[in-house]
C-alpha cells in the first residue's frame, strides 16, 4: 500500500534536511529517504570530520609551540586513537541533533534507497518513490506531489589510482585511519588537498602535493594561492606543480612509488601512502532517472533559479546539481526550493554573494569576484589590502602571517570581491558576505565600527587600503 506526501526527500545530508525542515515549517506532509546516516557526507565524512582533526593538529602545534607564549611543557606528543574518539563523539552527538529535528518537525524517515518510477499505477507522472531495504523487506511505496533530489556527491578518482582503502585512499578512508602515515603523497591542491595537507603537516606527517594546475587552490585569487603555498612550505610541506601522474607506473609494495611528469621530465616520488582529492561528482546513478525527462549534463542534475528540473514537479539541489558544492549552498538551495514549492516567492540565490572557507592552517575565505575575474569582467578596479602583522589581536594571537585583500570597481565604488589568508578568516567573511548582498561599497564597510582589539579591524583597514586612506599601514 501506498503512502501519499506533499513532498520527498531523496537523501539526508545538510540540504536534504534543511529542506525537509522548512517544508515541514511551511505546512507540508513530509518524508525523507536516506539509505545512510541523517546529516550526509558534511557530517559524517566532509566538513564536520575533517575540521575536528584539523582543530586537534592546530592544539597540537600550538601545544608544541608554547614556549613562544612563556609556557613550558616537559613533552608534546598525540594519541591518535584519542583524536579520531574525539572527532567520532562531535559526529554522534550532531547526528542525534539532527535526528531530533526530524521527530520535532514530524517528518517521516524512511531509512533505504529511494529510486523514482515513472508513470504507474500510483501515478500518471514519474515521481512514485521506492525505497528498497537491504534487509531485504518488501519495498515501501511513497507517492509525493513533488521530489527533491538531494543525493550528494562522492569523491573522484583517476584510472589507474583505483581506492583500496589501504595504501589508496579518498578522503572518506583517510578520515578513517587508525593511525597515521610517516608519509603521504596528495593528488590534487583544491580545497581538499590542501586541508588534508595542512593537517596532516601539523600532525608531522611528510607531505607531497602534486597539482596539475601552475598553482594551487586554482579557483581562488592569485595572491591568495601564493600565499597559502609559501606559508605551507614553511611547515615542509612540498609542492610540485603543472605535473601529471602517471597512474599506469603506481606500485604497491613497501609503500607507495609512482611517477609524474613534469614539464615533459619524469620523475618518481614515494611515500607509505597516497591521497586522491581531485574533486568529486555527483550521485546520479540508480536512483532512477531514466524514468523521467530530467536532463543530466557533464554528469549534473540541470535545474532552473529555483532548482526545478525539466520534470516540474522534481526538484535538485546540492552537489548532484554543481556550482559550488559547498554544505551551506545546499542549505539554501533547499530552502528556495520547498519555498517555491509552497508558493512563497523566494528570492533566487546569487552565487556571487556565497562566501567559500578553506580550514588549512591558515586559513582562507573569500567572496566575490577574484582579481582575474573582475578584469576578465572589464571592471575598472582598485585593490585594498592589509596586512596581519599590523593588527595587535594578532600579534597576542601570535599569528600575524597573511592579509586581507578588498576589491572594488572604481567606477561605481561597489565592492566586487574580499579574500583573505589568516587566522580565523572563516568566521570573518560573513562581514564580507553581507557587505556584497547589500551592495555596499568599500567605504561603506570601512565606516562600519570594528571593536578594538580584535582581528575583526582588518576588514575596517583594507577597507580603507582600497582608497589608500588605512591608518595603521
């Protein structure tokens, strides 16, 4: 028999859920199909995993660092297994958060894999739901008004360097190491790479990048990027560039040998293991799109502004769609889209006012158009930037390496783009991203009173940078 719903989610990760919260809030009947765990890959094997390491790699540096602040300690060492119990604890206890909204919004999960059908008996239009179970119960048959696809993405890999779980891993296996490697070769210098690099550095952990692109973090401005290598090669970290892995030389034995060419020149690097982070795509197989009209191109869901696909009444949103796949996108997309959905009239996302987050250490945020971009664009532009060595809450931090850099179109004075490498930049390009959704200009931000001391006065000074007016530089 089946079960009639104004709307179903087809997957349980943050924009999944989201969603299913806000259509729930808007008075729909709502069920959510998640063949998992409730809270998807940003819980338990994206950004929540992922940045408690990185938080423990930062104590430890810091801790190894104390003498630089007067203190003192006989020995500094980490138990891994205590850090990895650490990590797993602040995942349960989101999941069950996560599983308290759902019974507060009384949102029904149905915990299987979900495929659409098409036109049927329970409905002239493709959309049924059937939830398989791998316990092998008969399959549940849930008839929505509307679908959301929601299913994520998972990481990519080469040919040749095929995840084995051992001496190969993607970032979900590595996020399940028992103990860590005395050496470890990264392919791919993206926003992945580079977090797990920076990590894994702090943790004293011999790290090769290999990066295809002539730079890392290709998608962030210039600056930033040489930044961000210079100040990791500090922590001896090693980077090699315009370089391309010969997958077909990977060997496997006392470790990890393979070969990459660069510059048209060959040369082999080894390491006990290698981490493959070259993007990811998206979940679109079996999940049965072929019984509908919905158009899939590169391998991604097409939608419009409000996340409808070619089938009017199945909506897309998240990693399985493109763009930026980022968790808190997701977020958004769904929310504009059960809001379109209850006929609300929501506004349209605009990409450009998105801030993006890199957790390395140091840090990276950005929002906006970059240097290149807004030159490509034809914008007559000014640039701002300050650096932290000049602000005094960084100084008591004792980190005072990167800058913030303002970008602004000289014509209109409107604010195009801020990008920033420091300590605790992710939790300042808010500022930023509310800056470029009310259209403000830099000098509006620089009038904006930022408390003294904190790192927040760096916003105020390259702000002001952009006219040549900062005070402190």
């Amino acid at each position: 028999m089946s079960k009639e719903y104004d709307l179903v989610v087809l997957g349980g990760g943050t924009g999944g859920y989201v969603a299913a919260i806000r259509a729930s809030q808007l008075g729909l009947k709502v069920a959510m199909v998640e063949k998992e765990k409730l809270g998807g890959t940003c819980l338990h094997r994206g950004c929540i995993p992922s940045k408690a390491l990185l938080r423990s790699a930062e104590v430890y540096k810091q801790t190894k660092e104390a003498s630089n602040y007067g203190i003192y300690t006989k020995e500094t060492n980490f138990n891994f297994t205590k850090v990895q119990e650490r990590k797993d604890k602040i995942i349960d206890t989101l999941h069950q958060g996560v599983q308290g909204l759902m019974k507060k919004g009384e949102i029904d999960v149905f915990e299987g894999y979900g495929r659409i059908l098409g036109p049927s008996i329970f409905s002239p239009m493709p959309g049924t739901i059937s939830i398989e179970y791998e316990n092998g119960d008969e399959n549940t048959i849930i008839v929505p008004k509307n679908v959301l696809i929601a299913t994520g993405s998972k990481p990519k890999t080469l040919p040749g360097l095929d995840i084995d779980g051992t001496a190969v891993l993607s970032s979900d296996e590595a996020l399940q190491m028992e103990e860590l490697p005395a050496s470890i070769i990264i392919v791919g210098g993206g926003v992945i790479g580079i977090e797990w690099a920076s990590m894994l550095a702090d943790f004293d952990v011999k790290v090769t990048v290999i990066e295809y692109a002539d730079r890392i973090l290709p998608t962030e401005d210039t600056a930033i990027s040489k930044e961000v290598e210079k100040l990791l090669k500090k922590k001896g970290i090693t980077f090699v560039k315009e370089a391309k892995v010969l997958s077909e030389t990977l060997s496997k034995g006392d470790g990890i040998t393979v070969d990459v060419e660069i510059n048209d020149n060959k040369k082999s690097f080894k390491a006990e293991k290698m981490l493959v982070s070259i993007g990811r795509e998206a979940n679109t197989s079996n999940i049965g799109l072929q019984n509908t009209e919905i158009v899939i191109d590169s391998g991604f869901i097409q939608t419009n502004n409000y996340y409808q696909t070619k089938e009017s009444h199945i909506y897309a949103i998240g990693d399985v769609i493109g763009g930026m796949q980022l968790a808190h996108v997701a977020s958004h997309e769904g929310i504009i889209a059960v809001e379109h959905i209850a006929n609300q009239e929501p506004f349209t996302l605009n990409y450009n006012t998105v801030p993006t987050c890199i957790y390395s250490n140091p840090e990276v945020a950005s929002v906006g158009m970059t240097e290149q971009k807004a030159k490509e664009a034809g914008f007559h532009i000014k640039i701002g930037t300050f650096p932290f060595k000049a602000i005094g809450k960084a100084l008591v931090y004792g980190e005072t390496d990167g800058f913030v850099k303002f970008i602004a179109d000289k014509d209109s004075q409107d604010l195009l783009g801020v990008h920033m490498v420091g300590p605790h930049v992710t939790d300042m390009i808010s500022e930023a991203s509310l800056a470029k959704l009310l259209d403000a200009t830099s000098w509006e931000v620089s009038q904006g009173i930022h408390p003294h001391p904190t790192l927040s006065e760096i916003m105020g000074e390259a702000a002001l940078a952009v006219d040549g007016k900062q005070i402190h530089g």
